[in-house]
C-alpha cells in the first residue's frame, strides 16, 4: 500500500507517490485544482490504481511557525476532501 501526498494550491495541487514500501516518495504531475469535482475524481482513480492506503497534505506555516490564512485554506480543502473520500 502507498501513501499520497498533496500540496494543495489555489490553482494547482502537487502530487507525490510512495513506493510500496513506503520508503520514498516521488513527484507525479501536478492536478489542476478547479474544478474540484474533477480533481476528486483524479484523485479516486489515481487511489484506486495505485493502492493509495493514506493521503497526507502539507500544512504551511509563517516563518514565525505560527498557522496562518494559507494553513486554514489547506484545513478547509482537507475536510472536504475527507467528506468526499470517505474510505481513507
């Protein structure tokens, strides 16, 4: 099983895939972020052919190390994420 992991952008999210060992990951080609129902669509088949078993987000910080507008928009697309791929 492998782990995906997103860097979500306004315009764009990046991609990253584990190895089935979960030892190292590498880039795939970035999802247009709009609009969202086709990028949750990319993203089921792109977890159902390679066995996605946990997706993690990236959340930025401000360079004082506090949370910030971007990590609340990031937390925002998490849990709708979640509302929509119910399964991980």
């Amino acid at each position: 099983m492998r782990i995906l992991a997103l860097d979500h952008g306004t315009v764009r999210i990046g991609v990253a895939l584990s190895d089935s060992l979960r030892i190292l990951a590498s880039p795939r080609e970035f999802l247009p972020a709009e609009p969202f129902a086709e990028l949750v669509e990319k993203l089921k088949a792109l977890i159902r052919t390679e066995e996605v078993e946990l997706i993690l987000i990236g959340l930025p910080r401000n360079l004082d190390g506090t949370y910030g507008e971007a990590a609340a928009k990031v937390r925002a697309f998490a849990a709708v994420l979640r509302q929509r791929l119910p399964d991980l």
